[in-house]
C-alpha cells in the first residue's frame, strides 16, 4: 500500500477510533490491487478472506439463484464490503465484481478479526457499522415490499437527485438492466415504469435523466426518510 493512501482508510469511520498501533499492523498485511472492469473479486458460499475496501472505482454485489441473478447494491470509494462475513468467519451470501477499473485494498480476515477482539474503539465501530448495514437492508425490503414498480423508480430517482445536490439533470449511475434489477424487476417493466413517469415531471434518454416538475414527482411517489434516507 502507498503511504498516502493511509490517512484516507484511516479516517473511515470503521478505523478512525482504533489504536494507532493496531491500525498500523492491520495496514501493513494489507493487500491492494488494480482490477479491470467485471472481474470477480469473491463468491458467494466461499469464506472470507479478505475484508475488501473500494478506493476507486465501484464494485457490485449481486447474488444468484437457480439460473436467476440480481444485484444487491453497488459499493462506491471509499467504503468496505462485506464486513459481516469477515467478522462471523462465514460464508459470503452474495457475489463481487468490478463495476469499471477499481483500485481495491484487500485486509486479511483473520488479522480483522484479531484487532476487534483486542481494540475496543474498532469493536465499537464495526458494530456500528453492521447496524447501518442492516437498517439498510429493512429500507430495501420496505421499498420493495410496500412499493409499485413505478413507484419504486420514481423514488430512485429522487434519491439520485439528493445525491447530486439537487441538480435536475443527472445521468444514471448503472446500466438499466441492472437498475431493473436492484429495484425488483424486469428490464421492460423498467422500460415501461419510465415512460409511465413522463406524466410525472421526468424524462428519461439513454443514460441522462431530467426532473422537469419535482414537486409532481415528489406528489406521486411519497418519499419517506424512513425508506428513502440511508444515511440514518
């Protein structure tokens, strides 16, 4: 690992309060390397034997079942995956690869383990992050569970609006066949959700999207911070 890419892992909320000598050794068995668009990086039902930390680039979780794959959410720099597998010494329950060219540190599991038996600032932290992790995965399950399809797309792309200070025109963070399946549905049920949404203030060409009557779209799709906001 460069030495300047230290005081940028260092300052992740899961290290920031460990000790500086633990950090020091957790950092230098750590592992980095450069990845090229669509590579796997772990396996679903393999144990972990990293924890993985995205520095750039972005990488996908998704997960397959009986011939069928869906994606679970996309990690963006600078942020760990999967925490919990590397904790527990268990199997992943989902899959990883590269979204696009991806610089990843690769921090051995069993020297992740050993820090959070003896540091307690760390031990903290990762409970706290495995709760964030979790309260994640009930907005996802409301947003699919209590919403329509439309409904579903129309609060994406609210979300994406908030993400990009407000801005009324931004562009896609994925391709749609794999925004259609991280929101639960087909790529023509996606495809049909769009144009249904032209009636509610947005249009949608190829990757670019434009929000041309926020306030109708926010009527009909009802964001609620209870689902919506992943920050809490």
């Amino acid at each position: 690992m460069r030495a300047d890419d230290i005081p940028a892992i260092r300052e992740l909320a899961l290290f920031r309060d460990m000790e500086e000598e633990n950090f020091q050794n957790l950092v230098k068995a750590a592992y980095v390397q450069t990845f090229p668009p669509q590579v796997d990086l772990t396996t679903a039902g393999d144990h972990s034997d990293f924890l993985h930390i995205v520095f750039s680039g972005s990488v996908e979780l998704y997960a397959n079942w009986n011939g069928r794959e869906t994606s679970m959410a996309t990690v963006r720099p600078i942020s760990t995956f999967i925490l919990a597998a590397t904790i527990k010494d268990a199997p992943y329950l989902m899959s990883a690869r590269t979204a696009e060219k991806s610089r990843i540190i690769m921090l051995p599991s069993p020297n992740v383990r050993a820090v959070f038996e003896q540091d307690n600032g760390f031990a903290r932290a990762v409970v706290t992050e495995l709760a964030q992790c979790y309260r994640s995965v009930v907005k996802t399950s409301k947003n699919l569970k209590l919403r329509t399809s439309i409904e579903r797309v129309a609060n994406y792309f609210l979300r994406c609006h908030r993400r990009v200070d407000g801005a009324s025109e931004f562009k896609l963070q994925m391709e749609k066949r794999r925004l259609a399946s991280f929101l639960g549905m087909t790529p023509e049920n996606l495809s049909r959700a769009i144009k249904a949404l032209r009636a509610y203030g947005v249009e949608v060409d190829g990757e670019d999207v434009k929000i041309t009557n926020l306030s109708e779209l926010e009527r009909f799709a009802k964001p609620d911070p209870l689902i919506d906001n992943y920050s809490t």
